[in-house]
C-alpha cells in the first residue's frame, strides 16, 4: 500500500482557482493528484481595473463630475480608491452570495412544507411523471 502518512502536520490551503482534474497520485497511493489552473501573479504596481473606474466613478459622482485624476492633488482621490479597493471584492462576491442566498431560502421554504405536509400554493405547476 505504500507508506503511511502521517495524521499530524497537515496543512490546509484555500485556492481560487478552476479545478482542472482530479484523479489518483502517481506519487502515492493514499492521495489525490489535482491538477489546478490558477491566474498569473498580479504585476508589481499593477492596479486593478475595476477599483480605477469604480474609483473614478465614485468621483464623478461625490464631486459634480470630477474625475479621480482631476483630485490627485487633494486627499479625496485616495480615499475614494481606498473605497473602490473595499468594494470591488464586495460587488464581485454580491451575485454569488446572493444566489447562494436564494438557494438557501427555498430549500428552507420547501423543507417546512415538506414537514408540515402542505400542500402546492395555488398557481404553481406540479410535474409528474
């Protein structure tokens, strides 16, 4: 079977990242081999896109269409790309938590009635069959 491994010391990772391929270690027996896809490292002073024209936008908006550049000078560009540095995560991670939400509000729904052995509301479609 290959040595044992030890239960002890192991450390977990979070990756973001598509899964490629799973499958069974040509190293050994007792693992998986995974084979993962992730992005290219960031550039060193690269800036994000998204927060510049958030970042910009959020500008425009708060200082009667000024733009961010027009603000390097005063302290207020730098707070509104902190502010679009905060937010771009934020509203990138919005759909999903909110359909996860959704999911998790009718699986609820369909379990109370399943419990309480109501019936269909009326409107809705029943398939069978």
């Amino acid at each position: 079977m290959g040595e044992l491994l030890p239960l002890e010391g192991w450390i977990n990772l979070e990756l973001h990242c598509h899964l490629d391929g799973v499958g069974p270690s040509d190293r050994h027996p007792a693992l998986s081999q995974v084979l993962l896809s992730v992005p290219p490292p960031e550039e060193q002073g690269s800036v994000d896109q998204r927060v510049e024209a958030l970042a910009d936008y959020i500008s425009r908006t708060l200082e009667q269409g000024a733009s961010v550049e027009e603000l390097e000078r005063s302290d207020r560009a730098e707070s509104y790309r902190y502010l679009a540095e905060v937010l771009v995560p934020w509203l990138a991670a919005a759909p999903r938590q909110e359909l996860k939400d959704a999911w998790d509000r009718g699986y609820e729904a369909g379990r109370r009635r399943a419990e309480h052995g109501a019936e269909p509301r009326s409107g809705s479609v029943t398939l069978s069959r």
